[in-house]
C-alpha cells in the first residue's frame, strides 16, 4: 500500500509519495494505475482546475484491502 499526495503547485512528473513530490493534476491522478489500499490526499483548500472537459476525478472501481 501507498500514499499519493496531490497539491496545486505540484509536480506530474514526480512520484507523488510526498508532500514534497506531489503531483498536480486530477488527470495524473485519473490516469495512474493504483493498487488496492493505496490513499491518494489532495492538499487541503487547492483549487483544481480542469485542463480538459474530462479533467475531473474519476473512481473506477472500489474494494477493501481484502478483496
């Protein structure tokens, strides 16, 4: 299990396991392959602003750890 962090001033190019090497858009977070149990947090009071009309979070699937 991982934790991704997203923040307005971020970076996609990082690895998003820090608050430091955030990443910056809803799209990387929509476009990367997560594991079950992995926590995505985005930074408290950012403003997200959409790049394409598709740009917006997007849950696929859900699940437990378990399953």
């Amino acid at each position: 299990m991982a934790t991704y962090y997203v923040k307005p001033t971020g970076n996609n190019n990082a690895n998003g396991l820090s608050h430091a090497t955030a990443w910056q858009s809803l799209n990387k977070v929509n476009t990367f392959i997560f594991a079950t149990g992995d926590k995505v947090y985005f930074e408290c009071d950012g403003t997200y602003q959409a790049t394409a009309s598709d740009d917006r979070l997007t849950v696929s699937w859900a699940g437990t750890v378990s399953n």
